[in-house]
C-alpha cells in the first residue's frame, strides 16, 4: 500500500490548501448539505466499509 500524505498536487506539483478547504465548520455545513441532497449518510458508509 502506498503512503498517504495527504499532500495536494497540480501538475505534478505539490500545492497548498485554500483557507477556505481547512475551514472545519464550512465543511461540515457542505457534508451536512451533500447528505441532505444526496440521500447519502457517510457515517454509514464509513460504518459499512470497517465492518467488512
């Protein structure tokens, strides 16, 4: 398995994170949207993926 840094790259370039991508409670509101839109609950879906 490869590691994961975590680290974003553009052009094979490594590049920073936006102010607005480390914004923890904008983040949240944007997974609460996806989830009200989508049908989606990522809490089941990462509770279904390390239940196998």
């Amino acid at each position: 398995m490869a590691k994961i840094s975590g680290r974003y790259f553009y052009n094979r370039k490594p590049i920073g994170v936006s102010r607005l991508a480390r914004d923890k409670v904008l983040s949240e509101k944007l997974f609460r949207w996806t989830e009200a839109h989508t049908g989606m609950s990522f809490l089941e879906v990462a509770k279904n993926i390390h239940s196998d």
